[in-house]
C-alpha cells in the first residue's frame, strides 16, 4: 500500500467517525438509529482508522528499515575494497576513514573519485586492491539477489559494481587496474543515489 493510500484511509475514517459522532451528540430525530447504529459506526470508524491507518504506517516504516538494513549489508561488502583505497589515498600522518564512513557515506565515494583522477596508488596499494578483488567477488555476486530485493534498478547497478571488481580481479597492468577502479566507484555512486 502506498502511504498517500494510507493516509486517504485515515481522513476518511477519521472524518466519518467524527461526523457520526456529532450527529450522535448534537443531531435531533434518528430515533433508534441515532441511539443503537450510529455509536456502533463510530466505534467501527475508529478502529479502521487505527488498524487500517497507524498499523499500515507502522509496516510502511518496518519495510523500510529492512530495505535500509538490506542497503547497508549490501554497501558493507565491499569496505575492504574502499579501506584499501582510502589508505592507498592516504597522507602521512592523517587517520583512515572509519569503517562506518567507508560503508554509508556517499561523500567518501565523491572524494575517491577525485582523488583518483589526481592521484595515483602506488604499486604495492594496487596489487593489494587486485588481491582484495579476487577474494570479495564470489560473494558480491552472490549478493545480486539481495540488491534485487531492492529494485530492478538496483540489482542493474550492483552486477555493474560485481562486473567492475571482476575487471579489477582479471586486470594485469597499472592503467587496467585504475580504470576498473574508476567504474567500480562510478557505479557505487550511482547505486548511492537510488531510492530506498
């Protein structure tokens, strides 16, 4: 249910309920309808304005806070690969970025990425990238089907992300390496900016 449907089922019921409530209390003739059937529908409005209306808020909520979850597992699985980026990256005498910026900030992704175009890892950083991608592409592959929980949309971004770590795994001189490195961060950045 979408949450505009949600709160239309609300009003509704909210603005019935209050209706048939003055009318219970200020309205004149009915007789045994006003007495016996009205209250009964004001109970009935109020209780299909908190089921339908609060508890479907409350799965709406629920749903997204495991597609947050599910987003964030997804982004967890290639720190290793942005840990040894950032400290490819890294000037003397500076900290490392923390694990939780490497896994939820999309500013750390912006920052690499012109980072790499002025910068160059050093050999031994990226024979330690190419190492790390060989080990982590089994297990980001079998992750497109938790991207396709997302979206469609989604799992195309993520097989990208998988493809360009396969081309940083198989990759055999510096330029390849690089390369590789640029599309895996450029499709991190767009797999960012989806919706939840």
């Amino acid at each position: 249910m979408s949450r505009l449907f949600i709160i239309v089922l609300m009003v509704i019921f909210g603005l019935s309920g209050v209706g048939l409530w003055l009318y219970f209390v200020h309205g004149s003739g009915g007789g045994q309808f006003r007495e016996e059937l009205v209250p009964e529908l004001v109970v009935l409005c109020l209780e299909a304005f908190v089921l339908v209306g609060l508890l479907g808020l409350i799965q709406r909520y629920l749903e997204h806070r495991r597609r947050q979850q599910m987003w964030l597992s997804l982004r967890g699985s290639f720190r290793d690969l942005l840990s040894l980026l950032d400290i490819a990256f890294l000037e003397p005498n500076t900290e490392p970025t923390s694990s939780k910026q490497l896994e939820r900030d999309p500013q750390v992704i912006e920052r690499m990425l012109s980072e790499l175009e002025d910068k160059h890892p050093d050999l031994d950083s990226l024979v330690a990238l190419k190492r790390e991608g060989e080990e982590s592409l089994s297990m980001t592959r079998d992750l497109v089907a938790v991207a396709a929980q997302l979206s469609a949309t989604h799992m195309n971004w993520w097989i990208a992300i998988v493809d360009s770590i396969r081309r940083l795994a198989e990759a055999r001189e510096r330029r390849a390496m690089e390369k590789a490195i640029h599309e895996m961060l450029i499709n991190i950045r767009e797999f960012d900016r989806l919706e939840l």
